[in-house]
C-alpha cells in the first residue's frame, strides 16, 4: 500500500533542490562554451603558426604559410570576440 503511495505522491522541483534555468541562462552557458573553445582553438593556431613563420629556414613558401596562419587565426578570434560580445548584448536585453 505504501508503494502506491509514494508512486501517487507528486514531488515539486523546487522542494527537491533542482534550480530553475532559464532558456536565455541555458544558451548563455552553451554560447560562451563554444565561444571559450573556439578561442584556444585560435590561439593555439596562432602559436602554430608562429612556429612554422620561425622554422622556414627561410623558405618562401612555408614563410607565406606561416603568415597566412596567423593572419587567419587572428581574424577569427576578432570574429569569436565580436561574436560573444553581441551575443551577451542581445541575450541580456531581454
């Protein structure tokens, strides 16, 4: 009998201890995720490429490489600020 019991009892969230999330708390979280990624994945590239700059041995083709490298990794961690810093603008004007 007690079995039925507590199958019937209702349990509300907040008296359990979960929090409530909102879906603009919830996006916040992932975005700013993604966006701590793509960072390091940027940054890394950048080192990458200054390693590659620093070890052609003067060769043209791999000192065009590595600049090309670093140009492109820090155009996009300007894109990834630039999109963070829109993003947490629009998600907390509403």
């Amino acid at each position: 009998m007690q079995l039925f019991y507590l199958a019937a009892t209702k349990i509300n969230a907040s008296d359990a201890g979960v929090p409530k999330v909102s879906a603009s708390d919830a996006l916040a979280g992932i975005l700013t995720t993604v966006y701590t990624v793509a960072g390091i994945i940027a940054v890394i590239s950048i080192i990458i490429g200054g390693l590659v700059y620093v070890l052609s041995a003067g060769d043209p083709s791999k000192v065009k490489l590595g600049k090309d490298i670093i140009v492109y990794a820090a155009v996009g961690l300007v894109v990834v600020m630039m999109a963070f810093l829109i993003t947490n603008f629009i998600i907390g004007s509403f």
